[in-house]
C-alpha cells in the first residue's frame, strides 16, 4: 500500500481539479485482487474510508491526482483478476490521515490498516 500525502492534482493548471478549501487530497495505492466468483464492481472498490487522528472519517472522491491512474467509477475486476490503482480521500489541512479502512460487503471481511 502506497500512501501519497499530499496528493496533487493531475493538472494543476485547472481550479476545478484542487480539493476544497481548507483540506488537501491524500491518496492510498490499492491492489486489489478478486479471489471471489463473480465479478467485483464500484460500489464494492469504493468501500473505504480514511480515519483521522480526530477520529473523523474521510470517504474517497472522484478525483484526478499527478501521483498515478485512480480507480474509474465504473471499475469491474473479473474473478482471478487483480487491478492497481490510486483510491482519493479529502482531509482537513491540520488532520493526520491515522486509518484505512475497507468496509467490505455483507459477506465480505473488514480490514483496518494503520497508515504511517
């Protein structure tokens, strides 16, 4: 897992691509790999979310960073498959990104990973 802290945007020669104001993106490198029968879409990549060192928590945007390709909002990983790919979160200038999360499905494991 790769974290990019701050993360920036794609192209900043753009206003509309920077995080609101007041917070700052911070990125998490992904690997996922679908060990399940049936095909894993969006709604199931998306499920994560950053908690902060208020103990807040952060779901991913749809955002464009420099650091490398973000997950589509409309990615599909056959079973067998694996994909790589940038998840973004937006937070608070004067947050420290503590946890990731996935909240995994009904069927699904939850796992919590400490970000350094």
């Amino acid at each position: 897992m790769r974290v990019v802290d701050p993360a920036l945007p794609e192209n900043p020669a753009n206003p509309n691509t920077y995080p609101k104001s007041g917070y700052r993106f911070v990125a998490i490198q992904w690997k996922i790999t679908n060990t399940g029968l049936e095909e894993l879409k969006s709604d199931q990549i998306y499920s994560t979310h950053i908690v902060d060192d208020h103990g807040e928590w952060h779901l991913s945007v749809l955002a464009h960073i420099a650091a490398g390709a973000c997950f589509p909002s409309d990615v599909k990983i056959p079973p067998g498959e694996s994909r790589l790919g940038f998840l973004v979160y937006e937070l608070p200038l004067a947050a420290k990104a503590n946890t990731v999360r996935f909240d995994g499905d009904y069927d699904k494991p939850v796992g919590t990973w400490k970000l350094t």
